[in-house]
C-alpha cells in the first residue's frame, strides 16, 4: 500500500510541475516578445511568439492531462502486478 501511495503522489508532483513549467515559457515567451519589440529585435521577437505560442497550444490540448491518465493507467496496472505476485507469495 506504500508503494501505490507514493506512485500517486509522484504523479500528482509530476502533473504539477508540468503545469507550473508551461506557465514559466508562456510567461518567459512574453517577455521575450516584450523585449523584442522594444529593443527592435525581430528574432527575439520572433522566438517569444513562438516559445507563447507553443505554451498556449499545450495548454488547449491537455498534454498533461493525457499525460497524467496515461501514467495513471500505467501506476495502476503495475500496482495490480506487484499486488498479484504478493498475494502468490504468501
């Protein structure tokens, strides 16, 4: 039981650290176009679009959402397993 315990909570961190990263480029993307445009550096300009852009297109697909299921399904299963050839050796 410790072992699905500590498996969730590493998903549940991982899922987290996912969204606290996308939000970090969204935030870096702007300020990078901000200082693009200032500056009248067009490629820095350019790369903060971008780096925005790719933060908000991750955020409308959910990436870490299917993400987490994914790794959820697989916790789970490996839970089963590891539940199953306990349950045999004893």
């Amino acid at each position: 039981m410790k072992k699905r315990k500590y498996l969730m909570e590493v998903l549940i961190v991982t899922d987290s650290k996912g969204k606290v990263d996308n939000a970090k480029d969204k935030v870096i993307g702007e300020v990078k176009e901000l200082v693009g445009k200032v500056t009248g550096n067009e490629e820095l300009e350019l790369k903060g679009k971008i780096q925005s852009s790719k933060s908000d297109l991750k955020a409308r697909m959910n990436i870490g959402d299917k993400v987490h299921e994914i790794k959820e399904g697989a916790a789970e299963r490996l839970n089963d397993i590891i539940d199953k050839k306990k349950d045999t050796t004893e």
